[in-house]
C-alpha cells in the first residue's frame, strides 16, 4: 500500500526539526559556570564596553553567573529577577538617548492582552511573553531596567498613559545622570506575581468532538453524492 505524500511530509518535516533542534541544543549547551568573577572578566575581555560593564556590576552585586556560553551570561533568581541575562551582542537603542542594549532582566508578570500595543508603544526594549508569562526589560544597566518595568507597570494597571511613561522615563535618565536616583531606578515598585502563564486553549477545530463532526458531515455529503 502506497503511503500517502502527505505522511511523507509531515515525516520529513520531523525529521529536520528534531534534527536541528538538536543541533541548536548542541550548539548553546552551556559550560560550567566559572567559581570567581575574575575568571568570568577574563573570559568577556574581548566583548563589547557595555556588555564587560554591565558583567561587572552584576558579579559585583549577585556574584558570577549560573550558566556561561561562549555569547551570554546567565543568572537564575538573582535578587528580584527571573532571570538576568548578558549578551555579547549589542542592540543598538535610541530611546531616551542612544545607547546599547546588552543586559535583559525578566520577571513573572501577567499581561492583558489588549495591553501588549501600549507597551510596544512604550518601550521597544520591554518585552512581553504571554504564553510564559513573562515581562523583561533590556538596557545596559540594571537601574533602567527597574524604571521600565516599572512604567511598563504603570501602563498595565492604567495608571499612565504611554506618554505619560516615555516622558517620565526621559526625566528620570536625565536626573540620574546628575547625581538623583529616582525611586523608581531603584527596586521594583510591585509585588511580585504567581502563576502568570498562559497557555491559551485549543482550537475548536482542533478537538476531537469538531473533528468527528466534521467527519460525519463528509461521510454524509459523500453518501449522499452516491445516491444522485
């Protein structure tokens, strides 16, 4: 019996995904962390400005990294955060002032989704995962991640506009560079969230009931076709 085109496809297709997954595993699979922060600034001595700053300041404060890649650094539960993560790569941001994006920080935050459109107005560096349940900020320091997210806060619970935000976060940027730590460069000003994934639900035409509906209906059609 000649096997249909369509299994071969979805076979292949297979195939090929496993297979570079596993490669892209292969690829990215983390070495052991360095035990001092001296051995992790060796190792990010030829990356970036930004990127060994932003190193420094978090082995300062948190100690060295979980989990090292020949790209990024990355931190588990450290402080407030999920996860902080830094990456040899620069984006570059010109919001409030040009600068590199090198270290993300993420938290467990439940968004609306209605509310997604205002936070990419926002901030094209905060970053929203509805299906994890996460938000994060990218900058190159921690205390313009803190501000973020707490505007992306703000946005959330409508308590500012996005204008409000973005004109809010130029302030604080440009008063922190004189010497004033706005409080909200400072911590996270809201409590902390729980069981923020959202995994969505089946499509109806995926369900087994839709499906034998469906194929009901065909095998009507099909008869009755027959019958003429």
């Amino acid at each position: 019996m000649k096997t249909p085109a369509w299994k071969i496809s979805c076979c292949a297709l297979a195939v090929a995904a496993s297979t570079g997954l596993t490669a892209i595993a292969q690829s990215t699979q983390p070495a052991m962390a360095p035990k001092q922060g001296a051995d992790v600034m060796q190792m990010v001595s030829s990356w970036p400005e930004a990127s060994k700053m932003a190193t420094e300041a978090m082995i300062k404060k948190y100690g060295p990294p979980n989990e090292v890649t020949a790209t990024r650094l990355i931190w588990i539960n450290n402080g407030p955060w999920k996860e902080t993560i830094i990456s040899k790569e620069e984006v570059d941001h010109q919001f409030p002032m040009a600068h590199k994006d090198v270290m993300e920080q993420i938290i467990d935050y439940k968004v609306a989704p209605d509310k997604f459109d205002d936070l990419a107005r926002y901030d094209g560096s905060v970053i929203v995962e509805r299906t994890k349940g996460t938000m994060s900020a990218r900058c190159d320091k921690e205390e313009a991640n803190f501000l973020a997210l707490n505007l992306a806060h703000d946005i959330a619970r409508n308590n500012k506009t996005v204008a409000q935000a973005r004109e809010y976060y130029a302030r604080a940027v440009k008063e922190s560079m004189s010497g004033k730590m706005d409080p909200y460069m400072q911590k996270l000003q809201f409590t902390a969230q729980a069981r923020t994934a959202d995994a969505d639900q089946p499509a109806k035409m995926m369900t087994g009931d839709m499906g034998k509906s469906g194929s009901a209906s065909r095998t009507k059609d099909m008869g009755t076709t027959g019958t003429k």
